[in-house]
C-alpha cells in the first residue's frame, strides 16, 4: 500500500492560499452563506455552511480536489476511507474518487442509519471495514456522528485512525445543553485521539471576510467577528 505521504499534491499552494480559494468556492456556490441561522446548539449563527449544496458534479468534483489537497499536506495515513450517512457518503464517494485519481486508489465504504434486512443485510455498504481507517465529513458540531462512526469501525475489528473535513467552525462544543471551553475538534483530537484535519477554519472565514471590504459582507465580517468573540475557541489548524 502506497503511504498518503509519498503523493504529492496536484497543486502547489500554501495552506491559507487553499483555505482562502476554498471560502471564494463556498461562496460562489452558495454553500457559505451570512445571515442570521439556528445552530444545533440554538445559537443564533451569523453564517451558515450547507455541504448539500455542493450539487452537481463540477461542484463535488472541485470540492474533492480540496479534501484530498489538505489530506495530502496533512500527512495522515490510513488504508481506506468510510463517509457516515448521509452527507458524508456523497463526499467520501468523491474524495475517492479523486485520490484513485492521484494514484492512491484506496477502498471506500458507507453506513446506513436503518439496518437492511434482505440482500446483503446489515447497515454497511462498500469495502471491508479493516485496517487504519479515514472519516469524511463536512463540519464538525458535536462530534457525536464521530463517535458513531468509530464504534461502527471498531465493531468490525478496524481502527479510526482521522477525520477530514471541510470547515471548522471553531467554536465551544455544548454538553447537557451547556457551553464547554472545547470545541467537537478539540474532543476528537484529544478525549477520542483521532488526527483532525479541514480545509479551512472560521479563522480563514474572518481574514476572508477582512480581504473582502464589500458592502455586502462589512455587516457580516462585524458579526462574525462577534460570535468568534462570544462562542470561540483557540484552535491550532
């Protein structure tokens, strides 16, 4: 098995040269959008970042692009990957296929959230769960579809070794309804152990929102800048 490490990205860019063209695509594809939105917490978020309208394949084709440049600067290794129903079977499915373009052609496998009782059964579909094994996601809120997808993985006798995701949001994780000083990222990296890597960050977001002095975003950076301030998190990336 060829380690992740021995590619090479198909783009030379730095890291916030990537997060930045990463936002610019959000935007354009209306997947990153200001304004004023519920979270799950039941905060009132001044941006929103819905991965499901990433909808046709030049979106998901470009987006895959991503997910594997950061995978490949980030130095994780593992022997396939496994996208949790549902938004991470489109993207683990795509980032699949772009790595087999690279020349890292690993397996890919998907669950179901009802268990199949005909056919082949089960709630698992695609490859064999064994060896080191990848999670792709698109943001992190709790960390709970994480901690679904690692007993899934270790059921089947393999190991969660990191988790790749689009954006994180970088900000307090909630715990019985209470603000924690920690976000989902935090907890999976250090209670669960598991390497954490994004595309880009909510600090990304912010300079963004800084290097873009439009009127239509200066109300947005003021109110991003705010929430950062309230719910954030310090974050290395």
């Amino acid at each position: 098995m060829t380690e992740l490490s021995e590619l090479q990205p198909h783009q030379n860019r730095t890291e916030d040269t990537l997060a930045q063209d990463f936002v610019q695509f959000a935007v354009d594809c209306g997947v990153l959008r200001f304004g004023e939105f519920k979270t799950k917490a039941g905060r009132l978020s001044p941006y929103f970042f819905n991965a499901g309208l990433f909808d046709d394949g030049a979106k998901l084709g470009r987006l895959a692009q991503f997910y594997a440049q950061r995978l490949l600067a980030s130095g994780i290794q593992f022997d396939m990957i496994f996208g949790p129903a549902y938004k991470g079977i489109p993207l683990g499915t795509a980032l699949t296929v772009e790595l087999a373009r690279l020349g890292h052609n690993v397996p890919f496998a998907y669950n179901r959230k009802e268990v199949k009782d005909h056919g082949e059964g089960g709630n698992l579909v695609g490859a064999p769960l064994k060896g080191r094994v990848l999670i792709v996601d698109d943001v992190m809120s709790a960390g709970t579809a994480v901690r679904e997808s690692i007993a899934l993985i270790q059921a089947s006798g393999a190991t969660a070794r990191g988790v790749v995701i689009a954006l994180d949001r970088q900000e307090k994780a909630t715990e019985g309804g209470q603000d924690v000083n920690h976000s989902a990222v935090q907890y999976v990296r250090q209670q669960l152990g598991l390497q954490v890597c994004a595309i880009a960050r909510l600090d990304d977001l912010m300079c963004y929102l800084e290097r873009h002095s439009v009127p239509g975003l200066l109300d947005a950076q003021q109110k991003v800048r705010a929430y950062r301030e309230r719910y954030g998190v310090n974050e290395q990336p």
